[in-house]
C-alpha cells in the first residue's frame, strides 16, 4: 500500500537503508500511521465549523477513500504539506531520540 503522505526518499531520510527491506516495511509502517494521526490530527484543528461540516459530508459518501480526504485537506488547509513536513521532521527527530541514530 502506498503511503500519500511519505516523500519518495523516506527510507534515506529515517536512515533505514541498511536495513533489511522487511525491516524497513515494518518501520515504514509504524511511522506511517504515527504520522497519519499527527497530520490529520493538526489539520482538523485549521478547520472552521464549516470545513469540518464539508470534511463529514466527503467521509460519508468516501469512508474508505483515503485519496479524497488528502484532496480535500490539501484544497482546505492551506498550509496542509507545510504541516505534513513538520510532522515528518518530528517524528523523525524523535526515532532518533529514541534510537540515537
């Protein structure tokens, strides 16, 4: 499955090369949601009342489409793919703490 929110450089950015490329999958995982929640997390606090309205309405006829969510945060947050590379940057500052890498 293919990550929307992970730039194409991911696994040289969280240092993972050397890993095995089950071992990066399994990382990648676990980054992937951690960063899902933060990013949407953040996104919905940029939302007004009326956005939040417009977002309901799109997950109700969408529930399972992740791509039309991400469209609708990109056209509504302005600076959605500004806090998308907070997020990364974050998380990525905090595996490091965690692992000293």
């Amino acid at each position: 499955m293919k990550n929307h929110l992970l730039p194409d450089n991911v696994i040289e950015m969280l240092g993972l090369s050397a890993l095995s490329p089950t071992e990066q999958e399994g990382v990648l995982e676990k980054f992937s949601g951690v960063l899902f929640q933060a990013v949407m997390l953040k996104s919905l606090e940029a939302l007004n009342e009326e956005q939040k309205d417009k977002l309901e309405k799109v997950m109700e006829k969408n529930p399972e489409d992740l791509d039309k969510m991400l469209a609708f945060f990109r056209l509504e947050v302005p600076d959605f793919d500004q806090i998308v590379q907070d997020s990364i940057e974050e998380i990525r500052r905090a595996m490091v703490g965690v692992t000293g890498k």
